[in-house]
C-alpha cells in the first residue's frame, strides 16, 4: 500500500506563538498561516513551520504533483 502525505494548515496567534515574522519557505513574506506535513505510514511529523498564503498554495500543488509521482517533490520544493 502506498503512503499518503496529510498537509494541515491552521492560523496562529501571534501574542503566544513563537513564530517567525517572515515565511521561513521563501523568507519574502509574512508568515501567516502554520503548515504541518506529516505522513500515513507513521504519525511523527515530518516538516512545519510557518509560511505565506503564496508559498502554502505551492505546498499544495506540490502535495498533488507528489501524489501523481510518488516521488520526493515535496521535499523538494521546501528546500529549493
Ligand atoms: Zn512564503
């Protein structure tokens, strides 16, 4: 059976988070949303942080293109 990767995004409180100001993805932006990855075959997280709206719609697409491929493109595109 193949893996699937859950992708959750969630809004943050600024005053009790400790988040960074930027998007920690393409260090352009404000981080407004939190992101979490994490994989059907075990429950451990395997990436989060905070991001933009720009970068949370590319995690997305590469979350479809990653099904399509079953290959490491999420991986990928969080380090490019
Ligand atoms: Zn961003």
């Amino acid at each position: 059976m193949v893996s699937t990767d859950i992708m959750s995004f969630s809004t943050f409180d600024r005053e009790t988070v400790n988040a960074p100001d930027l998007c920690s993805l393409c260090r352009a932006k404000a981080a407004s949303l939190r992101y979490a990855v994490s994989s059907s075959d075990d429950a451990s997280q395997k990436l989060n942080g905070y991001c933009c709206s720009d970068c949370a719609s590319n995690l997305v697409t590469a979350l479809e293109q990653r099904q399509r491929s079953q290959i490491g493109v999420v991986q990928g595109v969080f380090y490019a």
